[in-house]
C-alpha cells in the first residue's frame, strides 16, 4: 500500500514529520511519503523522504505571478503531486494541464476527486493514480473505507472502465491500520491522510500504529 500524508497548512513541523515518515517507511513493506507545504518541500526532501507537492498549475516558465510551476516543485526535490485536490479544485481543463505539467517535469501524479464519476472523468486525463476523497468526510477521523465502502469500490470499478493502467487511492478520515487494510480490501492501492498524523501529538507512533497491519 501506499500511504501518502498531507500536511495541508497544519501547524505541524514538517521536517519533524517527514523524518517520521521516512523512519517509519524504511521499517516497513509498506510506500510511504509526505506532501508539504510548496515552501517546505526543499527541507522535507532533505531529509530523504519521499516528497510530494500538493499542486501544481497548468503552466509554463512565463509570465505566471503566484503560480506553482512543476519544474520549480522538481527542483525542490518533489517526486510527485496531487492535483485537484478538494480544498485546491481546479477546472477540467486545469486539471489536464496540470498532468501534463506536471509529466514534463517527471513528477508522478495523483488527480484526486469527489466522487466514482469524477473518478472516471480524472482517470481520463491519464494521471498516474487518482483519489478519491469524499469531501465530507475530510478530517472528520471517520473513515471512508468504513463509513463509505461503496464510493471506495464504485471509484475502483469507475477507473478500471476508463484506464486500467490507472491506480485508485482513497482518503478522507482514515487515522489507523484497520482503515488502511479496508482501504486495500476494496481495491484501492493506497490512502491519502492528512489529520490521523499532522495532528497527532506523537506522528511517529501515529505512523507505526497506522502501517503495523500492513
Ligand atoms: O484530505 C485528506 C488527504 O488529502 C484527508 O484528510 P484527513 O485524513 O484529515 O481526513
């Protein structure tokens, strides 16, 4: 599975988790990886840690006042980046160039979506994974894999119809290892987390306890 942790803006320190993130992935069979903040990608990355950004924009070198460019998030040391995530939703056509953006800088890619339709829609796009992440269940620590095992499966079954090639992941919620195994039960790859280790006083052990099943 692969457990990708969102920092959002929480008032977490994120070289401090990120180090929990790569101690954590490096005692487990488990991917695991951290999106920061744009402006702290560079120390995340330093620590060693799989990197990710939380956006980039559909755009080039140019003029593009207050934009993410996806080669200057690479050059940060991202590996990869969410895109439309839902609290950074992009137009569809934002959407597809923000992937394309994002391939020609070599980030891999995760179109996150609301729901099974707009799963099928975002597979379109040819992202690398796409997740989905009931926005109402978003840092409520109630899990979707549980409150909402349908939308899991009906995302599965809506990427596969368009792009088989297409991962499925899934977030909103999830803070233990018993979410994340009903996660993979239904066929997702992986989760999105944000609050269960941001927000935990202790992220390591909140990272243990969450990868221990797996
Ligand atoms: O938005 C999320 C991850 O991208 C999920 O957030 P929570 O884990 O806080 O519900």
């Amino acid at each position: 599975m692969f457990v990708l942790v969102n920092l959002k803006t929480y008032p977490c320190d994120p070289v401090e988790v990120a180090a929990a993130v790569r101690d954590v992935n490096d005692a487990t069979d488990a991917r695991l990886a951290v999106a920061p903040q744009a402006a702290h990608i560079e120390r995340v990355a330093e620590t060693g840690v799989e990197t990710w950004a939380q956006h980039v924009d559909a755009i080039e070198h140019g003029s593009n006042t207050g934009h993410a460019l996806a080669e200057s998030v690479a050059d940060a040391g991202a590996v990869g980046t969410l895109i439309n995530h839902s609290e950074r939703r992009l137009k569809l056509a934002d959407i597809d160039g923000a992937v394309r953006a994002a391939k020609r800088a070599d980030l891999e890619t995760i179109v996150c979506a609301n729901n099974p339709a707009q799963i099928g829609a975002a597979a379109a796009l040819g992202p690398d994974a796409v997740a989905v992440e009931p926005p109402a269940l978003i840092g409520t620590g109630t899990p979707v894999s549980q409150a909402d095992p349908d939308v899991v499966e009906n995302a599965v079954e809506a990427a596969a119809n368009v792009d088989s090639s297409v991962s499925v992941l899934c977030g909103a919620g999830i803070s233990t290892g018993d979410d994340v195994v009903a996660a993979g039960d239904l066929g997702a790859e992986g989760v999105l987390l944000a609050s269960g280790v941001a927000k935990a006083d202790d992220p390591q052990s909140a990272l243990e306890d969450l990868v221990e099943p797996l």
